[in-house]
C-alpha cells in the first residue's frame, strides 16, 4: 500500500495491517436503530409509502388485490422479500378473509419466484408481531419471505455487524420481476 493509499486516523497514518475492507454504509441505519418504527399510516410508514411509488423506486416486485410483495431494505439474504397487505393493519388476526388468501397466495409465488430466480435450498417464511417479537415496523403486519442456501452464514453477521450480499437490491428485484408467476 503506497502512502497515497493509506487512511488516515486520529491525526496519523495507519499501518497496513493485511485486511480487506468491505464498506457498507447503508447498513449504518439497521445498526444505529435508525430504520422507521413508526405507528401512523400513510407517508410515514414505509408499507403505506412503497405502493404508490414506481415499482423500481418503490422495490415493489409484485402487486395483488389486497397485498404486494416489496423487498427488504434490510435484508437478512439477496431476495428477502416483505408480503404486505395495502391496509395498516399491525395483526394477523385483523386481516379479513380475501387479505388472507392474497397473502398466502403471494407469499406462494414469491416462493416459486425466488426458487426461479436464484436457486435456493430452503427458506424461512414468518411474522414477528409485535416489537418484543422483533418486528422493526410492528405496525404494519408484513410477512418475511427468505431463501436459504446450505452454508449462506458465515462470521460477518456475528463478527463485523456486516451481510455480505451478492447483488444490488434493484437487480434482485429485476430478477424476481421478471420470474414472478403470471395468473
């Protein structure tokens, strides 16, 4: 490493210690706590917010009568989908019975689109409802959709606070577009 290419730190210069870095800032918010908690519908909940925006912008992949599916901005693996209901409703047990079968029904396709797209091996399909259940948007009931590979965790969770993550949210969500079941 040239001094050029050196960093410097608290007024000095560091010595090259033989580590790579991987630079994740946007992972900075889900680390502070800074992501959205909030309780109010509408502009303030990025469940109410994603659907009336443009798909890419939005990271909407699919829309169904009463739900859509959105990819996490925090996603745990490439391809962790969010199947949301349209309505701000925080409870399973408040969804009626056509939100029900459309979440079901998108979750199943999320599913076969993933399993199109990407391959996995397995996946981790469930809610958290409820903060002390580890719902970081409790108001808004969503459903995680996660593929799973044999051997896809490692130490930098753990260790650095860091997900490795092949691709950019906006090709992952191309990709699962473009697969996504027609009925």
């Amino acid at each position: 490493m040239s001094g050029s290419e050196r960093e410097d730190v608290a007024g000095g210069a560091m010595d090259p210690d033989g580590f790579q870095r991987l630079w994740t800032p946007h992972r900075m918010a889900y680390i502070k706590g800074d992501k959205p908690k909030t309780s109010a519908a509408g502009d303030g909940c990025p469940f109410c917010r994603a659907p009336g925006l443009p798909d890419e912008e939005g990271l909407v992949v699919a829309r169904g009568k009463t739900t859509f599916a959105v990819l996490n901005l925090y996603p745990y693996n490439s391809g962790h989908l969010l199947i949301c209901p349209y309505r701000h409703v925080a409870d399973y047990t408040e969804l009626d019975e056509a939100e029900t079968a459309d979440l079901a029904a998108m979750t199943q396709d999320g599913i076969t689109a993933l399993r199109r797209s990407a391959g996995p091996q397995g996946f981790n399909v469930g809610m958290n409802l409820g903060s002390p259940a580890g719902a970081g948007i409790a108001a808004h009931l969503h459903q995680h959709v996660v593929p799973r590979w044999g051997g896809d965790t490692n130490f930098m969770p753990v260790i650095g606070q860091t997900k490795v993550l092949p691709e950019m949210l906006a090709q992952t969500r191309a990709a699962l577009a473009e697969h996504w079941p027609e009925h």
